[in-house]
C-alpha cells in the first residue's frame, strides 16, 4: 500500500455530530471526498438534511442528514440505528456538536454551564458509547474528539467553555485505552480560533478581533477547510498508530 492509500476512506462509513455547519461542515466535505459515506446529524429541523443535499450533490458522495439531541441517550441510539440501517456499520465518529457561552462565571448561570457540559462532554460520551462496541467487535475504529486550544489554555468568561473541552480531552485518554487493544483509535482534535458562525460575535467585534489575532504567531485566523486534512489523517489508517493523543491546530498560539 502506497502512503497515499493510507489516507482513503473508500467503504467507510462516518458519523459527524453537528456536521451541518462550521467546522463540522468542513470536516464532512473532507471525509466524502476521500470516499466515505457520511452521515451529519443537527439538533435544528431540517438543518442537517439540507446540508447532506447540497454536500451530496457537490461530492458525489453519499451523505445523508439526521435531527438528533446528542445530550439525550435516546435520541442518540435511534440516530446510530438510522445510520447503521441507511449507510452501513459506523467505522468513524467525529464528536463535533459544541456550544459556547461567553460570559464572566459571576453572570454564568448554572442552566448555562449546564448546557455547555451536556452538549461538549455528555454529547460526546453518549456518542462514543453508542459507537464503540462496534467498533471494538469489528477492530477498526477511529473516534475523534473535538476538543480546543481552550482544552490547554483558557482567557476570561470562558469557564464553562474551558471546563468542558478540558473534561472532553480527560474522556479522549480513557476510551483510548479501552480501545487500545482493538483496533480502535481515540484522539482529540483542537482547533485554535476559526472563522466559524460560532465564532461570529468575535469576528464583528473590531477589538475582539484584534486582541484574538494578536495572540496568533501566524498572524490570522484559520478557514474551516483548513481542518480537512488534519480530520482525514486521524480518521484514516495514516494514524494507525496514534491514540490517546490530542493535535493542536492553533497558528502557534499554543506554543507561547
């Protein structure tokens, strides 16, 4: 096998959480196009489904779209079920579904820190419990966590934030262990700031902008197709033999 068939994803079947837009987007477009039949899930009605269209009519590729509430485990298993019957056993689990609020813990209600744990960190552990003893049964896997700069650093008003991509990379280590002997691959991905409709309410405040950008060494922010390359190396057999781990892609900003 040549080094750029490690990287091809023909036959697989992959399952992205809040792949409708963003980040998740980006990574959906990067695994169809490598040969993988995708699978796109969003808690918004509609949301996922039109996304799947127009990604599937794009790629060529087989991408279907789900609504599904990744905080509730039963919302989960029919979503992992509905996958399995339409696009085959799930091989790839990207836990990308995430929220963000941004304020000081004194205004932080606990409703709020609650809804950003239950999405980023309950999200990801009903998830990858759905997925895993299938994977283990098959020996291959590849699960990908999305965790954050945030997950090594944090600034102010982000506690909740901060909180849950740290918890997010402690559950990347444990199911890498436990997948360890299987075949199965658990790493945890972390971005620094991207351009995302996330990320919107900084990019249109002028200083906010600003004060972000002046802690990145390379000098802008990143494009979300920027993330495709590195998701597809974790998701392939090019990192067969990397688990357990979490890979940085922050312009530098974590290395200071």
């Amino acid at each position: 096998m040549g080094a750029i068939d490690l990287f091809s994803l023909t036959g697989k079947t992959a399952l992205i959480t809040g792949g409708s837009k963003g980040l998740g987007y980006a990574m959906a477009e990067a695994l169809a196009s490598a040969g993988s039949s995708v699978a796109i899930c969003s808690r918004t009605p509609g949301e996922a489904a039109a996304t799947a269209k127009e990604l599937a009519e794009r790629t060529g590729t087989n991408i279907l779209g789900y609504e599904a509430d990744v905080t509730d485990g039963a919302s989960v298993e029919a979503l992992v079920q509905a996958v399995n019957a339409d696009l085959g056993k799930i091989d790839i689990l990207i836990n990308n579904a995430g929220v963000n609020v941004r304020k000081p813990t004194a205004e932080l209600s606990e409703d709020e820190f609650d809804f950003v744990m239950d999405v980023s960190v309950k999200g990801s552990f009903l998830c990858s419990k759905a997925v895993m003893q299938g994977m283990i049964a098959r020996k291959w896997g590849r699960i990908v966590m999305l965790g954050s700069i945030m997950s090594h650093v944090s600034i102010p008003g982000r506690a909740a934030y901060a909180s849950a991509k740290t918890a997010v990379l402690g559950m990347t280590r444990a199911l890498a262990l436990e997948g360890a002997p299987h075949g199965v691959t658990v790493n945890c991905l972390c971005p620094g700031v991207f351009a995302t409709p996330m990320n919107l309410p900084l990019m249109n405040d002028a200083a906010a902008y600003q004060t972000f950008l002046s802690k990145i060494p390379m000098g802008r922010w990143a494009q979300p197709e920027e993330l495709g390359g590195v998701v597809l190396f974790l998701c392939s057999d090019a990192s067969s033999y990397m688990t357990g781990a979490d890979l940085k892609v922050d312009g530098g900003w974590t290395a200071q």
